[in-house]
C-alpha cells in the first residue's frame, strides 16, 4: 500500500521543457541562416572568392553569421550538458568535463569574432 502523505523528494537540475525549447529555437535560427545562405548561393549562380569576400563585408551578413554561430554554440552547449549530466556520473569527472566544454566553445565564440571583424 502506497502511504499518501509520503512526499516524493526529486532531485536534478530539471532544465527539461528550457532545454526543449532552447534547442527548437536555437535549431530555427540555424535553419533560417542555412536557407538564406542558400538562397544567396542560388541566387548568384555559385560564389567565387570576390563574390565571398563582398558578402562578408556586409555587416548585416557578419552579424548573422554571428547570430547563427552563437545560436549553434549554444545548441551543442545544451546537447553535451545533457549528454555529460546522464552518461558521466562521477561528479569529480563531469565537472572537469564540462568545464573543458565551456572554454572550447567560449573559444570558438572568439575565433568567430577574430574571423568576421579581424583584419585582413
């Protein structure tokens, strides 16, 4: 017989229906990114490396580049925490782990930043 006022105590982090959501919304910014990438594409019939270097340096093109950089450094920052939080359960292992995580893909948010606003 289940006793009714025995209170279930949950634990975890419970990022569920936040993680959801991010990772849809992150993934349609993505999408709307790669279809308006390949619209340009199509559009011009193939880049050459001219065509390439005058889309880059329009600003509006940069920052959606970037846009859709940060939203793809955040979609994998959710998937490997997720993945990291049910697979590596050692917490002396996970936390080292997902510290690595953080600093390749701040990193990366930087490299990206070097490459559409450094010089030349």
């Amino acid at each position: 017989m289940v006793n009714p006022t025995r209170k279930k105590h949950i634990v975890g982090a419970h990022y569920g229906l936040a993680d959801w959501l991010a990772q849809r919304f992150t993934a349609a910014v993505m999408i709307i990114y790669t279809l308006f990438a390949f619209g340009i594409l199509l559009w011009h019939g193939g880049l050459d490396h001219a065509a390439w270097q005058a889309l880059f340096a329009n600003q509006f093109f940069r920052v959606a580049t970037f846009l859709f950089v940060v939203a793809l450094i955040y979609h994998a920052w959710v998937g490997m925490r997720n993945i990291t939080m049910d697979y590596v359960k050692p917490l002396a292992v996970r936390l080292p782990l997902q510290g690595a995580i953080i600093a390749a893909l701040v990193a990366y948010v930087g490299w990206t930043i070097a490459i559409l606003w450094g010089q030349p």
